[in-house]
C-alpha cells in the first residue's frame, strides 16, 4: 500500500483528508504544497500534471493506480475501499443522505467563500482590505453555521450525527478552525463548539490539525 | 410515493435535482421558492422550517419521512433508494471517486462562487457593478472548466465519465448553461460544450432546463 497526500498545513480541505487518513489508521506520505511561497506552489507545472485544478488536496493511492483531487471524494473512496477501523458514513441510505447534507453544507456552500484564492481575488479586483476580507468570511461562516446549527440539532450526539464520527464532522472541525482564525463569535453555535471540542481531543483529529504538520509556519 | 422539489427555476443545484428526478423517472410535486421576489420567499419563516439555511432546492420524499437540502445529497439519495431505470453513479469505487472529483470540481469550487447571493453581496460590500460581476464569474467559470476539461480528456465518451450520464454531467449542464449566460466563451472548452450538448439533446435533460419550469420569467 502506498498513499500520498500532497496538501497545505492550513487548507481546510486538506485538513479533511488528514483527519479521514488517521481515523483509518492508514500511513501516508505527506507532500506540503505551499499555497503562497514560490509564487503557489499549486500553479507550478509539476503541481498541475497532477491536479489540472491548481488546487489542494491531491490523493495518489498508486498501488491502485488512481489520482484524485476534492477532499470529499478522496474521503468516501477510503470508507469504501477501507471500512475498518470505523465507517465514515452510516449504513442506511437516509442516515448517509442527512451526513452528505451537513458535510456539503461546509463544503459547497461555506468554506469555498473564505478560500485563500477567493480572498486574494477579493483584494485584487475590489481592493478590500484586511478588515472587508475578515468581515466577508465572519458573514459566510456566521450564515452556514446558522443553517448547521438548526439542522444538527435533533440528531446530534456527541458528534454531529448521533454517537458515531462521521464525514459530517470532518468538514465541521476545519469549518470551525477557520472561523476561530477570521474571529467568528463562537458562543453563538454552543453545539457546534461542543461537537469541535470533542472531535478534537481525538487522536486522529489532534494529529491532523494545521499547526501539527510539518509544513506549518 | 410522494415527492417534492422546493426549487427555483435558475438555480443550478435545484437544475441538478430536476435532471436526476427525470432521469429516473420519478414523479414529483414543484414548488417555487422565489429567490428575487417578496424579498427572496427562501428568508421566509416558512420555508427556514424546510431548510434554515435558507437555500435551494429542498426535497421531501414524505413516505420515507426525510427532509433534504443540498442537490448532491438528494441525487445519491434518490440514486441509492431508485437505482432504475439508469445508475448515476459508476458500480466501481475507483470510477465512483472520479466522477464524484467531477462533480465537486463542478459543486464545490465553481458554482458556489457565482451564486446569487454571493453576486449580491459583492454589490452591497465591495459596490460592484454588473460588469464587474460578470467578470467575477467568468473568472471563476474559466478556472472551473479549465481544470475540468483536463480532467475529462483521459475518460470522457459521449458523457464526460464513458459513455454513460452520470452524477458529473448533471453538475456540468447547469454550470454551461450558467457560463453561457453570463457570456464566458465555450469555445475554449470543445470537449464540456459537446458533452453539454450530448446531455441537452435528452430528454430529462430539456425538461428539466429553467426556461421549461412553471416558474421561469
């Protein structure tokens, strides 16, 4: 078996798959592909054979010859081609349905909105500042937590769906990272904070976190 | 069996949903949440009950009692309870992880950049104008496709995974269609466009474009 992850210390979307990878317990070698330095790394041609996307994550499992790059994607092929240890995804069809639902809510609809290529955009054509970056991404995450926060809350557990980790939470922790970063009141989403709070005193979320990668600045 | 698509006819996620309904086959009720209108209907504390994050297209499928949001936790949904007449996605892990890359590069990094809400805010925050919008969404469109059509060129047949529609076209269409709106040139992009058009050509495709739906202007 060989896997590599080439991916950034502080992309949320590699975060992802960190934190899916040591829940399987599987090894991996990690490739930092730094975002910023070298004028981004991403864009370099080397980076681009790989993933035409430009962006971060990038998974190769070579033994079964595949390259693949959108953290979601990469997750549900490790649950399914490597159910143990745990599942990621529940067994019955609804319950997979409401996970998917929660997981995308983070992963379409708030964190693409305060990526570090939106923001520089942002700077660029609209000059914003420091201050309109940061009020851009406490708007965006304050309007998708509101939407998780009522959502979860039948079904939450310990985690976010029921007493099992689930993809649900693996695009919550990075969420809430980032909005801990850009300043987001996070006394507003107590359950949120709380589901954060015990999927990272996890091993596999501890290891997986920004600043525990070597390519952390 | 009792079926509903809360949607509006522009959207390109509530787009996503009426493909796969069609595809398969499924009757359904649609209802318009009128995103523009009384002050956007999906703000009202109705449809919050539905969806509180306060976007299309919701589902309900009563009989099973679920209440969904999120276009691409509906389509698996609705392609893991009706697998016939037609999969949506690939028997394959390794080929259900390629299309699922697909479809977020589609979902995930493309479309939720040039959402409405998203262009009304770069208005209200940043002042800009429409050709300033329409060049945000060019900008994000052309990157979109321009990894996309890279991505495809190993494995694209008539459909853009072989020669079977799958989950990534019904992201594609909605997205070409959005890009011709707003004028990005198709013709850099051969390959997405003949695929858009081998999609168009069928018939759950036509029915479910937004200028056919009951609520198109």
């Amino acid at each position: 078996m060989s896997l590599t992850l080439h991916g950034y210390w502080r992309s949320s979307a590699s975060y992802r798959v960190r934190i899916a990878l040591n829940l399987k317990q599987l090894d991996y070698e990690y490739v930092p592909v730094h975002l910023v330095n070298n004028g981004g790394e991403q864009k370099s041609d080397a980076y681009q054979r790989l993933n035409p996307s430009k962006l971060v994550p990038t998974f190769v499992d070579s033994d079964a010859d595949i390259t693949l790059s959108q953290s979601l994607a990469i997750i549900e092929y490790l649950d399914e081609k490597y159910p143990e240890p745990c599942l990621l995804m529940p067994k019955h069809a609804q319950d997979r349905a409401r996970v998917r639902m929660l997981a995308y809510d983070m992963a379409c609809d708030t964190q693409p909105l305060a990526n570090l290529r939106v923001l520089n955009r942002l700077k660029s054509d609209f000059d914003a500042d420091d201050a309109a970056v940061k009020a851009w991404v406490q708007h965006w995450v304050t309007e998708g937590f509101n939407g998780l926060s009522k959502k979860i809350e039948t079904r939450a557990g310990k985690y976010a769906y029921g007493y099992q980790v689930s993809l649900a939470d693996i695009c919550i922790v990075p969420q809430v990272y980032n909005a801990l970063r850009f300043g987001v009141d996070m006394t507003a989403f107590p359950l949120i904070h709380k589901i954060y709070k015990n999927c990272t005193s996890l091993d596999a979320f501890a290891q997986a976190a920004p600043e525990n990668q070597p390519d952390a600045v």
